[in-house]
C-alpha cells in the first residue's frame, strides 16, 4: 500500500530514526562524490500555492541527485485553480507522475489528494504542518550534538505549522519540548492534546507557556519562526505588537546552555523574531539546518518511494 507524508504521525519513531540515518548517509555520499541514482526513471511532481525557497529547491535538486525527474508545477497555473476538483486532479497525476509534493494552505486540501491519489503524496507545507522541516531539524541537532538524548528544545514565537510539527516529532520521538508563544497565539488545542498523548508513552516532556526565558532556560536549542507566516499578511501589524518581547536576541540566548544551537527554519526577519547578531553570530547553525533539507528530502522520497532502500540504507 502506497504511504504519504501529510503529518509526523504519519510516521512511527523506527520510520523516523531510518530517515536520520539515510539522510547522514544520503549527505556523506554526496560529499564523497558517491552517485545515488536510486529513483532513475521516477517523476515527482510538485504543486507550489505559495512561496518557496528551500523547500522546492531541495526536493528539486533532491530528486536529480537520485536520478529521478522534478516536474514543478505553479498552483495557480493548474486547471485546478479554475475549478477542476482535486479528486480529478489526483486521479490524473497518479497515471503521470510517481509522487507528488504539494505546499498549499489548507491541511484538508492535502488529505483529499492523498486519498484520490494512487501515489504517495507529501506535504510541503500547509497552514498547519510542515513535517519535512521538522526532520531536517531534528537531524541537525543529532549530527550537531551527536545524540539526541536529553535534548531540549525552546521554541520561541508564533504557535504555527513549524511549532504543530515540532509538537508532534518531539512527542513521536520522546524529546523535550518547551514551547513559549504570546496569549492567544498558542498553538492548536488539538495538536498539543495529540502530542501530550503521544507524549505519555514515549516520556516526552511538552511544556507550553507564554514566558520566553523560561522556555530557554537550560535549552540545547532555541529554536524560533516568522510572526508572520504566509498568509497571514493582513495580520502583520498586530502580530508585531502582540510578538513584542518574543525576539531571540542576546539576552534570551544567554539563559540557555552555554553551547546551545540556534535554529530557524527561515526566511528570517532580522530584529523581529531574531536579532541580526544571533542569526549570523557563533551558535547560528541555520545554514547548515537549510542544507541538511536537501539530504532529507532524498530520504523522504526514497522512503516512500523505493521502500527497497530501506534495507540499502538500513
Ligand atoms: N523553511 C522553508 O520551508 O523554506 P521555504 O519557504 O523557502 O521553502
Ligand atoms: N511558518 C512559516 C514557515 C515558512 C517556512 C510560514 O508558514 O510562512
């Protein structure tokens, strides 16, 4: 039975410790120059409603290092955008392509055309999730720190898409998790009920708050988001005001371990959810957090679409 990427949950921890090591492996290949050209004659298409950097970069870049074929597809460019359903849509990529990733708005959206598709289909972001960001984030931390035992991590800022996944990988993975957002910005009532479920049998510690430094306090990692995720344009002016006191600065880096990593999925906004001396200063890891997408991608695709690999890169 084909499987899909929609939410974390779609994944069990097993499945989530072989994408860390496929991904460790996928990077070390490439370093070396080693080809990995195990989707040769696969097409994955990839629908965009929104912006993108990173994300459509690595999935395309991605695909070509495993020898398969992106097609990039502008949502709005799509029959789709002029009425045709996505069940209709879904049936028609399933005879063309042999995954599909999609970044759009509503989470439904990319349920229904898992459910109509015959081929997996990945999120690459909705409103509400955006797990292959949170992958990316975990491996860097276990190949920064070399483990991933005990660790921490404060995430400072809007309760969004990036905080439900971290909520929900840290919880599948038996992390710490301390999240700290202003009063009414809190995430989503029924992914924290989720994940603190999950959490009790995999002895995650999931705290939620509104006080930034206590959140950091003795953190491993500080990780922050946009207060103004797409979308969300029309809001910017009151999210800066109800953000106020949630920058990631100096002060607040200073509360937590001494060699804590700082992390942000970006785009950045220096001064707003992030000084511009901790962004480009010596606990800043996002660079390499923005390469590490590439290689995890190669292992979501090959995970999904090559479960043979499994085994390859066991
Ligand atoms: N972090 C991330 O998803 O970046 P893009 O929006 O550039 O894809
Ligand atoms: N929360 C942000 C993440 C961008 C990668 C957004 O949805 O815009």
């Amino acid at each position: 039975m084909k499987r899909d990427l929609l939410r974390l949950t779609d994944l069990t921890r097993e499945e989530i410790g072989w994408l860390l090591r496929a991904t460790a492996r996928l990077k070390e290949e490439r370093k070396k120059g080693i080809a990995h050209p195990h989707l040769a004659g696969k097409s994955l298409g990839m629908i965009f409603y929104k912006s993108s950097t990173r994300t459509r970069v690595s999935f395309e870049v991605g695909m070509v290092q495993l020898g398969g074929h992106p097609v990039v597809l502008d949502g709005r460019q799509l029959q789709m955008n002029r009425g045709e359903t996505v069940g209709d849509t879904a049936k028609i990529f399933s005879r063309y392509l042999d995954a599909l990733v999609i970044r759009t708005y509503a989470q439904d959206e990319v349920e229904e055309l898992a459910r109509e598709a015959s081929i997996p289909v990945i999120n690459a972001l909705t409103d509400m999730y955006h797990p292959c960001q949170i992958l990316t984030d975990i491996f860097t931390i276990a190949e920064k720190r070399g483990s991933l035992d005990g660790v921490k991590v404060a995430y400072i800022g809007d309760g969004n898409n990036v905080t439900h996944s971290w909520l929900l990988g840290s919880a599948i993975l038996g992390l710490n998790l301390a999240v700290a957002t202003p009063t009414g910005y809190e995430p989503d009532a029924g992914v924290v009920d989720t994940a603190l479920g999950i959490a009790r049998g995999s002895g995650a510690k999931i705290e939620l708050g509104n006080d930034p430094a206590a959140a950091a306090s003795g953190a491993d990692v500080i990780y922050t988001d946009t207060w103004i995720s797409m979308g969300q344009d029309e809001e910017a002016a009151a999210r800066r005001k109800a953000f106020h006191g949630y920058c990631v600065d100096e002060a607040l880096v200073a509360r937590a371990k001494k060699d804590a990593l700082v992390m942000h999925c970006l785009p950045a906004h220096r001064g707003e959810e992030i000084s511009a001396g901790v962004m480009d200063g010596p606990r800043s890891v996002v660079w390499d957090e923005a390469e590490n997408r590439l290689h995890t991608q190669k292992a979501i695709l090959l995970f999904l679409l090559r479960p043979g690999a499994r085994e390859l890169y066991s």
